[in-house]
C-alpha cells in the first residue's frame, strides 16, 4: 500500500484541501480596514505553506491615499510590496483580480507566479494597511498546508495586530 503525504490525501493545492485555511477580509470592517497590520493565519512549528490571495470586491478608501502588502510578522513586505490599494498611484485593487505583486491587474497567470510557496516556522502571516484606512472591499486569503513537525498547524487570524 502507497504511503500518502499531506497534500497527497488532501487532493492537491486548492480549495477542497483538507488542509486548506481561507480568511476574507472585509474592509469594511475596523477589525480589517486600519492602518496597522492584520493577522489572517496564525502558524504553529513548521509548516510548508502555499498561499494566494483573491479581491472578491474593489478595495476602496476616503482619499486613494492606501497602501497594502503582505508577509509575516518578521517583515508585511514579505510576499507583496507596498501596493496601491484604492487608486494610489493609479493602482486599485479590484474584483476579480489576484493579488500577487505591486501592479494587481491579472485574473490569469501561472501557479509559479500566484502561489507563494513557503517553509515557515512559528511566523504568523498577514498584511499591513498604511497610509489610510480602507472604507470597503474584501480580499480572500487562502493557505493550503502541510505539517513538517509534529504539532505543527495553520489556524485563521481573526485580523488583530500582527
């Protein structure tokens, strides 16, 4: 009999996972919109983590003056750069898109580029909102996980501090 593994019995890197953590962060609520950072996975030990993020509606803020990224506790730039959220710089963040890198305008591109894939010990993942607060939109962050040491976990954030 063939000895699965993690991703193996969990069918893969997507949705139905049995190992698959998925946020939305509404950004029309201050649990989620301030400028501060958000926890959206919190990660016990080590863990090998594929994480992607979706705009499931247009993010949007008072004065186009927000900024978002993504990343962990140790760095919010880790994943994505400094991004202009809502009209910044000519950049929004709208439905449909993923959010990958600093100029979110694709809903189609490679697994290579849209998926992070990540050993991470013990470092919790979220995002950080700078300049203004955001007054609507949402995003769906996803992470599909593997353990790599005994007790290790991904449980969702509830978008508190960072």
């Amino acid at each position: 009999m063939p000895i699965l593994r993690g991703l193996d019995i969990a069918g893969g890197v997507n949705v139905n996972s049995l190992h698959h953590v998925q946020v939305t962060a509404d950004m029309s609520s201050a649990t989620w919109n301030t400028v501060a950072s958000h926890e959206c996975f919190s990660i016990t030990g080590y863990v090998r983590a594929y994480l992607w993020v979706e705009c499931a509606a247009t993010l949007t803020d008072a004065a186009d003056g927000a900024d978002i990224q993504f990343g962990h506790e140790s760095d919010t730039t880790a994943f994505i750069g400094a991004t202009g959220a809502a009209g910044k710089g000519g950049s929004t963040i709208s439905a449909g898109e993923l959010w990958y890198d600093t100029s979110p305008t694709t809903q189609i591109d490679t697994p290579a580029n849209v998926l992070f894939d990540r050993i991470i010990s013990g470092l919790d993942i979220g995002y950080e909102i700078t300049g203004a607060a955001l007054t609507g939109g949402s995003l769906v962050l996803h992470c599909v996980w593997e353990p790599l040491s005994i007790g290790a976990a991904v449980v969702a954030g509830a978008g508190g501090a960072l």
